[in-house]
C-alpha cells in the first residue's frame, strides 16, 4: 500500500481470505485517519466478523476521520518520533528505541 502522493494505492492484495473471519488491523501511528479510513472501508468490503484497530501511537487532535480504536498504547503530543522502525524522511529507522526529534533537526 502506498500513500506519497496523497492518493492511496494498494500495491499488494491479501494472501487468504478474511470473510468471515475476526480481524485486527495493527497500525504504528495514526495522524489523520484517511488511509486507515480507505483501507478499513476496503477490508469491510470482504466482510470479515469483525474489524477492529489497534494503533501504537495515535495522534487524535490530527484527525480528520472518525477511527473507532479497540486498542491504543500511546497518544503523542505534537511531536516528530523515530526510532524501531519509525523514520523521518529514511533516517532514524534503526534507532532501538522511540525518540522525539527534536523540531530543529525535522525541519531541515
């Protein structure tokens, strides 16, 4: 899936069904909600049981889309986090920790 030019693209389709089936989407950060709002309304599509979400970090003050979530560990403030596979802009991704970078070095 593909989201760089603000049009979402789904460039590889799921391996089995989930008809029928109870599903938890895992996502690591939710800003707006708009591509988990078109990939939720998709997935609902192939009628599985049940849909739920479950997010690391949630940023909910950035969100234009209703996202009813099961699950949240974290709600960030209005912060950049790298780190354990969170990057900006490629770098930062191996860090073995989450981190808040610092706004003069994001803004670069």
């Amino acid at each position: 899936m593909r989201a760089d030019s603000g049009t979402v693209r789904i460039t590889k389709d799921l391996d089995h069904t989930i008809t029928g089936r109870h599903v938890l989407f895992v996502e690591d950060v939710i800003d707006t909600g708009l591509t988990l709002s078109y990939l939720l309304r998709t997935l609902r599509t192939r009628r599985p049981a049940s849909l739920q979400v479950c997010v690391l970090f949630d940023r909910p003050y950035r969100r234009l889309m209703d996202i009813p979530l099961a699950y949240r560990g974290f709600e960030l403030p209005d912060s950049f986090v790298v780190g354990y596979g969170l990057d900006a802009d490629g770098f930062y991704r191996n860090l073995p920790f989450v981190g808040v970078l610092k706004s003069a070095i994001h803004e670069r």
